[in-house]
C-alpha cells in the first residue's frame, strides 16, 4: 500500500485542532518529512493465535474504511504520526465557563537519515535530527493554552510503547534508519458551554 493521505477534517475540535496545527508547522520546517499524520489508533490483529497490538492512521472516509499501519517500514517514507496517552482530563469544568483540557501526547518519527542529510549522513546522527525538530517545535503556540515537550525516547520498547514492538524488525532502528519519540503535555482551553449546531 502506498502511503495514505489522511481525510481532511471538517471543524475540527480539541486536540484534533492542535495536531492539525502542528503537523502543518513539522511539514513547513522539516524539508525531509514526507508525511505528517494524526492521531494513531491501537489495532490488534491475530497472528499465529496471538494478539498484536500495532498503531494505525485512518486512510479513507465513507465506506470504505482503510487503517495504514505506522510501524517502521523502508517503503513509506519519513513520517510522524501522533500517539495520544488514553485519558484527557479537564480543569475547573463549570458549565457556562471555560476550562482546561490536558493530555499527553508522543509524536513518533520515522526516517533515513541519508534522506536528511544527503550529502553529510556520515558525519551526522539522530542528535542533529532531533535539534532540527525541537527547533520546529520550540514555534509552536497553542492560543489559550499550552504546548510543552517533556522529554526523547529512542528505544524500540519506548518508541512504541504500548504497541507490541517486537513486530519490528531490529534492523529498522540500525543505520541508515531511525525513529525517535518526542513526548509532551498538551493544556487547551475549552468552552463549557454546547456549540451551537
């Protein structure tokens, strides 16, 4: 399968809002990334009478519905996906106020790094990648709210954690491939009262 293009969202709300926001920012900044995708689900599928669990993107609207798996693979490019913590937790709820939405979030990036730097992919590591997306996401602001990055995970086990990563093949984190996982807090500030339909 060829690398998706995710449906556009119509009004999109909370989080979906920020994520399209920043994702338009890692594209605009990052002239190696080929894709910028949203928010990833947890699948599971079955092999050999077990369950695995595995992020995907949603790919097609209507009909025809079409998840696109987001584990390391050489024939999709460079790519980031976002990995929302399960659990979104409100400050001072009081209807007819505002409030604050937080969550935790990962952005998981996967690339070659000789796509990066063309011409310099042996003097340079994931260190340089990683300045270049802090640099990006240093930009970033959330109006009424917050953005913050709390930290960089490189091991397969942390990239995908809560995925089974034994799935992915050890050679996809050797050179000339990596991935990296930036982790954050997201606060937004949200209406309590019901938006007019």
């Amino acid at each position: 399968m060829n690398n998706p293009s995710q449906p556009t969202l119509t009004n999109p709300q909370l989080i979906d809002n920020t994520i399209n926001g920043v994702n338009e920012k890692l594209l605009a900044g990052l002239s190696w990334l080929d894709n910028a995708f949203g928010k990833a689900q947890r699948l599971t599928k079955m092999r050999d009478g077990k369950e695995y669990k595995y992020p995907a993107i949603y790919a097609s609207g209507g009909r025809d519905r079409e998840y696109f798996p987001v584990f390391p693979d050489e024939h999709k490019g460079n790519y980031s996906f976002f990995d929302v913590k399960d659990g979104e937790y409100f400050e001072n709820w009081n209807p007819g106020e505002y409030a604050f939405l937080t969550v935790d979030f990962g952005i998981v990036f996967w690339y070659n790094i000789e796509d990066v730097y063309p011409t310099e992919y042996t003097t340079r590591t994931s260190e340089n990648i990683k300045r270049e997306i802090l640099d990006v996401l240093s930009g970033i602001h959330v109006a009424g709210g917050k953005f913050r990055v709390t930290g960089i995970k490189e091991r397969a086990e942390n990239i995908y954690n809560g995925y089974d990563h034994n799935e992915i093949d050890n050679q996809f984190l050797m050179r000339p491939f990596g991935g990296l996982r930036i982790e954050g807090k997201l606060k937004i500030r949200v209406s309590c009262e019901a938006e007019p339909t």
